[in-house]
C-alpha cells in the first residue's frame, strides 16, 4: 500500500508546485506594468555610448538597479526616485550583436513590490525590442 502512495503523494506535489508557478508567472499585469515604466537603452554609434532611461508614471519606485550584462566587467548602478537617464560608454556594436548585452531593472516600487524589467539595446535608427516585466 505504501508503495502506491508514495508516487501518488509525489505526483500531486509536483502537480501543486507547477499550479503555484503558473500563477505566480500569470499575476504580472504586463499591460499595466508596460503603461507604469518606460525604459529604453538606445546606443549612439557616433558619439559612442549608450543612453539608457527609465521613468515611472506612477511616480511610486524608491529604488532602481539598472545593470548591463555581458560586459567584460558588468555595468551596475543604483538609482533613488522614478526618473533617471544614464549614459554608458560602449566603443562599438558587440561582436555578436546586442542580444549579448541585455539591460536589467530591478525595481523597488510602492504599488507592485519588486520588479525585474529586462531590455535590450538598440541603434537610434532601430525601433526598441520587446520589454520584459518578471515579479521578484
């Protein structure tokens, strides 16, 4: 009898966790989310760095991480307040194109508690890519 139980009990466990998991992933209003923050990462070849913004219309964010991954050494600020525009050097377009270099938001924020939003960077001529929201 114990033997039955076991795989049963472990297959409704697991059953449970992934439900947990979808709900958690599904209760991120993206459009709400899409409508509150603005971000975009926009590199300018001539001058030779990248401008990266962020603002909040809800004007509720404390804090914000902006950080540039895939660098040789990793990019990584901390912002107090709902606006900021920072530029970061960057000589020429990555060798494998700027997928490599995804820009990340973590966001300390009153309304919707911690947020990671993920971007990536784009040459003027370029309309923005996609924006990912995640709850953290």
């Amino acid at each position: 009898m114990a033997r039955k139980t076991i795989p049963i009990i472990s297959i409704l466990l697991i059953s449970a966790l992934a439900i947990v998991f979808l709900i958690e992933y599904n209760s991120v209003d993206r459009d709400l989310l899409g409508k509150t923050f603005t971000v975009d990462a926009v590199y300018h070849q001539d001058e030779g760095y990248v401008e990266i913004s962020f603002f909040d219309n809800s004007n509720k964010t404390q804090s914000v991480v902006l950080e540039i991954l895939g660098m040789p050494e990793t990019f990584q600020k901390k912002f107090l307040g709902s606006e900021f525009t920072e530029r970061v050097a960057f000589s020429s377009t990555p060798k494998y194109g700027w997928k490599t270099n995804p820009v990340t938001f973590v966001v300390e924020n009153e309304e919707f508690g911690k947020i990671g939003i993920k971007t990536e960077i784009h040459p003027q001529d370029e309309s923005p890519t996609l924006i990912i929201f995640s709850k953290l």
